[in-house]
C-alpha cells in the first residue's frame, strides 16, 4: 500500500489511452513503497518540454511521486504484457518485471509521452525477480539517453533519477534507486509477440490500429503492411544514427525494439573505440549475435519477428500474407544501405552523390580498422585534413597507415569536385562528426563514484560535456580522449537487473 502524502499544488495532465483503449494487454499494479526516497537527478528540461511544473517537481514531494510512494492524481500504473526474442530465442511471457507505466502526458509539442517508472518493485511479470534496480544502472540509462538525445539520435530520455534508502542485493549490496523514463511509447515488436504466440488476432488488429494512431496516423486506413514498412524505414534511419557513432546496443532482442524508432533500454550497451565491426561488450553476448557490425542483420532479423505477427492482418490467404510482407521486409536493406550512404557522405563532407561513394566510406572504415584508429576521433579529425592539415587525424591511428596513405588522396579528390571551399566542408563536417562521446571508462569511473562515494561531481561534469557533443573546446578535450589499451582490455558491460 501506498503511503498517503498531501499534495501541494503539483499538477501532471495525465491522458492514459494505453490503460483506456487496450484493456487485457496490461496488469494494473503499485509500485512498493521505498523507505527514504531522495532526489538524485531531475531533468529539467525534459519536464519543461513535457509541460510539467519543473519547480513543484524539483521537491521531496517530487521525490515522493519519482519513487513510487505517491501515486499523483490521474496516474492509472500498470505493468505492460510483452514477449520476446531473447538472443534468437522466443519467451512469450516477459512483460514489465520492474517498471510501471504511470500515464501519458501530451507535451508541448502536442506529442503523446509515457511516463514510466524503472525498478519500483515486483510485478506480476517479475518471475524470480525483486524488480528494483540499483542506482549504477539508473545513472547510466539517465546518462546514456541525453548522450544520444544531444547526438540527434532518437531515444528514451530520464526525467529523474531518485535513491531509494535501501539496498537492492547482485554480487554485493548496491543502493537502491528508480528511474523515471519518457518516451514515445513503451510499445515493442514484443508486444505484437505477445499476442501472436496466443493466436490473439483481434488483440493483435487493436494493438496495430492503436499503434498506428499513435505514431503513424498517416497510415490509417491503408493496408496493414504499410504499419511494417513505415516500421522498417524508422529502423533503418535508428540503426544508421548508431552506427554513425559508434552505439553498440547490446541487446537487441525484440522486446527491446520500440515501435516508435527510439533507442531504449540501455543496459549492457557502449561505444566503440577503435574501429573494429566485431566489437562487442555485453558480458551475455557470448557468441557476438549483437556485435557493432552486425546490428542492422539483427534489425532486419527482428523486422521479421514483427512481419509475422502482422500475417493474420496483412491477408486471410496465409501464402499470400507471406508473400506481401516477405517483399516488404526484403525493402530493408536496401533502406540502411541508402540511409547509411547518405549519413556517412555527409561525415565525409560530400553533399552530392556520386557512384563510388559507397567505396569511398568502406575503404575508410577498412584504413580505420587496419590501422586500429579511434572510431569518434578518426572521422572528427577528418574536417582537420579537408583543410590540408591531416597531422590530428594521423595521430589516432596506430602504427599502420598504409591504407589510410592510399585513400587519402582519392578522398581529397572527391572534396574537391563538391564546389565549396574548404573551411566551409569542414565545418560541415564539424556539425556530424562529434568531437565527444560517452568514453566507456569515464562512464564507469562516474558510476563508480557516485555508487560508492555517493560523489555525482563526475557525472554531472561528463553529463555537462555529452550535452553540447559537437562543439570542440578546452573544457571537453579530456572526455574526448581515447581510452589507454589497459583501460579498454576486457572491457564489459551488465544488464543491471
């Protein structure tokens, strides 16, 4: 049971049409009451752009409602059904184990938001687990989804990050905290899963047509493949934006694929550092199924996953629903690689197409892992050689640069017929390539104090610099330096259930 608080003037218009439209795909549940609930982080801007009175929140009051322990008036919590694609395998019961669906806000955009709470306790999904979550986790999730926001990548976002006052037991005792996170929806390819594995098909057409009044309203009325392609095509623009930069998800199962085109749930995800498509940290993916190279084959494998819940929708004839959707997913590849073309043309400061442009990019991407080159840096300082000075990028190679030696000039030749001059490519440049990511130990040493010491100095100091990536000055020039081979040696990251 609740604790029962007196509210003082906080008001959040909640507009819950999840919990009213589609009953039977969630349970109704509470989060458990935390002893000492302290606000560790607020999201200021994120509650200003959500329409929320950002001084009430900012409270111990909003400490109260972040935790769980105040349910605020026209919040309905629920914990969502949902299954999933676990590292290729199907489990058709997941659901939200430790996270509460709050309620829906429209922000001032007029953009229907989710406000859900992260390890608030057991739920009727939980299994065998406590469904809390220590404050290490919640920080990096908070961490990484403003990295990616001010990277112009599509994500989930924090709004707060609270200390529960107790301790949440893994390998040793951590302390306890909730997160609280915003997104589009917390629909998921998993959830058409979930009624699919159930032969639930008039479930399965209420979850599409909520799905596509929600976030793709231009399809109403149109055949239900339009729902897997439009689907498809904001993959295809979502994993081009990761591999931009160096994101290597780490757990691309279906239940963490949002219908929406967010990156969400940043568990046992990183940043490359030198390039290397094999590169993998997530201490469970034993085999590389989620490697940095292979995450738009996932995505296309996962895209799959969907396109057969959609069958029953697409047509009565079973070999022709198949048939419809297997030429709709087929598009795919072919949406990265003209997604990922253009985005990596623009990182090489060339606006125009031209037909050896693809080959162009590969063979840099080949210069970069011949010569084990920093993935962030190598293209930042690439702006540096467009304007003949081409010592910075150098400097992030190893000691083999016979690849980079041969592709230069065919570089520099191509800037060339681009008709601009050289400061103005470079700038261009400067505004794609970022100059600061979140460095994987940096992340860790902020965690680490702030988990141990309870010092958040690190990490509103690393929190600071990831909010303005693309701006090159004194203040970054340390997050922006590569990590020492002992640092990144055996590098892994955890799940943080």
């Amino acid at each position: 049971m609740n604790k029962a608080f007196e509210f003082h003037g906080i008001q959040i218009n909640f507009d819950n049409s999840y919990a009213r439209e589609l009953n039977g795909f969630y349970t109704a549940c509470q989060a458990e009451t935390v002893p000492s609930p302290t606000l560790v982080k607020f999201n200021r801007s994120l509650a200003e752009e959500l329409g929320l009175d950002a001084d009430a929140l900012e409270t111990q009051q909003g400490a109260e409602i972040f935790s769980g322990n105040i349910v605020p008036p026209g919040a309905m919590p629920i914990a969502q059904a949902y299954a999933g694609h676990q590292f290729g395998n199907l489990s058709p019961q997941l659901g939200d184990g430790r996270a509460l669906l709050l309620g829906e806000v429209i922000d001032r955009n007029g953009m229907r938001r989710d406000i859900q709470l992260k390890g608030s306790g057991r739920t009727p999904f939980s299994r065998r687990g406590d469904g809390k979550a220590a404050i290490g986790p919640m920080l990096r999730e908070y961490l990484m989804g403003e990295a990616m926001y001010h990277l112009g990548i599509p994500s989930t976002r924090a709004l707060a990050v609270v200390a529960t006052g107790e301790s949440v037991y893994r390998e040793t005792p951590l302390p306890g905290a909730v997160l609280t996170r915003v997104a589009a929806s917390h629909i998921r390819i998993g959830t058409f899963v979930y009624f699919a594995v159930r032969n639930d098909v008039e479930s399965l057409r209420r979850l599409a047509d909520y799905t596509i009044r929600r976030h793709y309203p231009e399809l109403i009325g149109k055949p239900y493949v339009e729902l897997l392609r439009a689907v498809a095509a904001r993959q295809a623009d979502l994993i081009a934006r990761w591999m931009c930069v160096g994101f290597i998800h780490g757990v691309m199962n279906t239940d963490n694929v949002a219908l929406s085109g967010e990156t969400i749930d940043y568990g046992p995800c990183a940043f490359m550092e030198h390039f290397d498509p094999a590169t993998v940290f997530s201490s469970i993916d034993e085999r590389g199924r989620y490697a940095f190279g292979k995450q738009p084959v996932i995505a296309q494998w996962n895209l799959a996953r969907f396109a057969e819940t959609l069958l029953p929708l697409v047509d009565d004839d079973s070999d022709r629903a198949i048939l419809i959707a297997t030429e709709a997913l087929e598009t795919f590849p072919e949406q990265f690689a003209k997604t990922w073309s253009a985005m990596a043309r623009r990182k090489l400061g060339l606006v125009r197409s031209e037909a050896d442009d693809a080959t162009l990019v590969q063979d840099f991407l080949n210069a970069m892992q011949a010569g084990q080159a920093d993935y962030t840096l190598a293209w930042r300082y690439l702006a540096d050689a467009a304007e003949s000075n081409p010592e910075r990028l150098r400097s992030v190679f190893g000691s083999d640069m016979t690849k980079l030696d041969e592709w230069l000039p065919r570089w520099q030749a191509r800037l060339a017929r681009e008709n601009k001059s050289a400061a103005e490519i470079a700038a261009d440049m400067r505004r794609v390539n970022p100059y600061v990511i979140p460095r994987n130990h940096l992340v860790e040493e902020a965690l680490e104090a702030a988990t141990i010491n309870n010092d958040l100095a690190p990490f509103n100091q690393l929190l600071d610099v990831l909010s303005d990536p693309f701006t090159e000055r004194e203040a970054a020039h340390r997050f922006a330096t590569p990590a020492t081979s002992e640092q990144t040696a055996g590098y892994r990251t955890f799940c943080g259930t």
